[in-house]
C-alpha cells in the first residue's frame, strides 16, 4: 500500500526466506520497486494494477501455501474483494494495525483473514485499548483472530564497524550528530511534509548557532523550495532500498519521524532515540482514528518521544537537543525500547507454520 506496508512485507520476507520458502512479492506501486527490489534467491516481484480480480488471478496462478497482506485494508473499499477470496484460497494471514478492527472503522478486516497479526508489542497493544487508558475498542469477533507478534520490522543491530562505514560513505565526521529524518508520501501530503521538514531544519540551524555539529540525512521526497536550502550539513537521499535505509537509520544518533511503524519499529529494534511527529488532535481529519492515539501507548512505556505539528522551534530544538545529548534521557529511552524488542517476523513465520502443521 506504501513505504511503510512494503517495509514491513521485505522484512518479513528476508526472514521467510532464510527459513526456506519461496517469497512472490505483489505491489501495485511502481514507486515502491526501489524499496522492495532485493538481490535474493527464492524472491520475486510482481507488479500489478491496484485491481482485487488481478490479484486473486495472480495468486491462483502462483498456487502459494499462504497469503500474506500487508495491511489488509487495501481492498477494504473494494466489494468485490470482501465476498471473493481467491479460489482456492490459500491460508490467508494479514499483519495490521490495532486500530483498524473498532467498531467505527469504515475499514472492514475481509471477512475470510485466517490470522491478524498486529504488529506492534504486547504491552504497547494493551495500552491502546480503552480499558486500559487507550482510544481503541476492539470487537470480540476480531480478537478471536488477533495475535499481537511485536516490533515487525525487526531488524538486528548493526556492527560498530559497519556503522563507521556507514557514516564515512555519506560524509559524516567524527565529532557529529546524525538526525536521521522521514517522512512518508503516502502518510502526508507533500506539503505537510515539507513544513515540517522545514522545522527541523530551523531548530537545528539554532542548535547549530549554539556550537553542535548536527547533520540531517533526509530520505523523504520533500519539495523544491525545500530541498534548495544548500548547507553542507543537509543530506537529501531518494530511492534508498529497504536494507540501506536501516543501515543509516542505524547508523544515526536520532530518528525524527512522521507516525509512520515501520519506521518506529526499525528506531526500537536499532535501540536509536526516537521522535514521532503527529496531527493535533483537534486538526485531526478522522474521526475513528488520530496518529496520536497510535503512538501515545509507545510514548507510554517511554520507547520514544512524541511532538505535535503545533510544536513551536524552540520546543523542537529543545527536544532534539535532549535526545541528543542529555545521556540521562537517551539511556532511559534506551532501555525501553530494549524491553519492548520482540522479532515479529518470527512469531509471524512461527504462527504460520503452527497453523499449516495443524492443518495437516
């Protein structure tokens, strides 16, 4: 559906593949092929046009053992799709959001999923229902079919040594900071995203004017105007594959960040302090669902800060600025994520092949 689902998809697909299965990677975003094109055997991409009867023929042709959906609300406005499932259907399991399953969502889970594995951790997925201080209610019907797998993607963290290279190929000198910075089309418009780039450049122009050596690597597409803002310490990168994208990521001293999960995610599993920058709930456009709610039951367990788009400069620089260099602030934020860290690849590999082995 976009960067963030096809984040998700390769890394799930990365670890099927060292398990031993055969991965046929569908998307219907040409756009996104410079993120999903991976050198691997037992991998391949098919490109198709956003149509529920190209898919279902698809898979029919492909005769996999198990469907997986990448945020199963892709067709969820599509009704044909709701009432056909291919035919044979194969064992059907999607990786989604928490909040797409309340009762006022216009986004109906296909009635014919085997499986939802929400991925995000257990503890983050308690916190956000409503009896427990959260916004999401969650019929009985859909927790029937829920498992909560954890952080997906969940990459390892990268060797010292491969940072160092990391930093060295895009510049960085020794004594500097990495702000690592995304934002994601399909989560914002270009112009949303741009301002709020803008932001970031100008609160760590200040921090800058007050002696600390900052670099921004930037790999959101952000407008023109934007991106002529000509300093040595501003690094735009475009069409980055997944696997580079989580090198640099980890590579940095701070993720700055749209809502986007598959980014928080990498941030957690990178043990990398984290910014999530989300809508004012009054300017929310939704009335079943804010980013905010999303990521307040992170921010809960201390995992990672949050900013709304209303912050002020000095707010934002004050919190780069801790996250930064307050060595309290990092190492609490750390442990945190240290504790919510679980391979959701596995536990989603693992359902699949308990579920299959049951079947026989």
């Amino acid at each position: 559906m976009g960067p963030g689902e096809a984040s998700q998809g390769i890394a799930f697909a990365q670890y099927a593949i060292k398990k031993g299965a055969d991965v046929t990677f569908t998307i219907t975003d040409k756009k996104i092929l410079p993120i999903v094109n991976l050198d691997l055997a037992h991998f391949k991409i098919l490109l198709l046009k956003k149509s529920s009867k190209n898919l279902n023929n698809a898979i029919v042709r492909s005769k996999p053992d198990v469907l997986l959906l990448c945020n199963s609300k892709i067709f969820s406005s599509d009704g044909f799709y709701f009432d056909h499932p291919p035919v044979p259907k194969p064992l059907t399991i999607s990786i989604d959001s928490n909040w797409l399953f309340g009762p006022n969502s216009p986004h109906k889970s296909l009635p014919w999923i085997d499986k939802i594995c929400i991925n995000i951790p257990e503890k983050v997925f308690k916190l956000g229902l409503k009896k427990y201080g959260g916004h999401y209610v969650i019929p009985l019907e859909a927790l029937k079919k829920i498992k909560v797998v954890g952080l997906l993607p969940s990459y390892p963290k990268i060797l010292k040594s491969s940072i160092q290279k990391i930093r060295s190929k895009y510049g960085v000198s020794q004594n500097e900071k990495i702000v690592f910075f995304y934002a994601s089309v399909a989560s914002l418009s270009p112009s949303v995203q741009s301002n709020f780039f803008k932001k970031v450049i100008d609160a760590t122009r200040i921090l800058r004017e007050q002696g600390h050596e900052i670099k921004i690597i930037n790999l959101s597409k952000i407008y023109p105007t934007i991106l002529n803002v000509k300093e040595r310490w501003i690094l735009n990168l475009n069409d980055i594959g997944a696997q580079e994208f989580y090198k640099i990521l980890a590579s940095s001293d701070l993720i700055l960040q749209h809502q986007g999960l598959g980014t928080l995610a990498q941030a957690i599993s990178a043990n990398i302090p984290s910014i999530a920058n989300v809508r004012n709930l009054e300017d929310e456009e939704s009335p079943y669902h804010a980013h905010a709610w999303e990521i307040i039951p992170f921010l809960k367990t201390g995992a990672c800060s949050m900013l709304y788009f209303s912050a002020s400069l000095p707010t934002i620089a004050m919190e780069i600025k801790k996250l930064l260099y307050n060595n309290k602030a990092i190492a609490k934020m750390k442990k945190q994520q240290s504790r919510l860290c679980e391979c959701g690849e596995r536990n989603v590999f693992e359902e699949i092949r308990r579920i299959l082995k049951r079947a026989k």
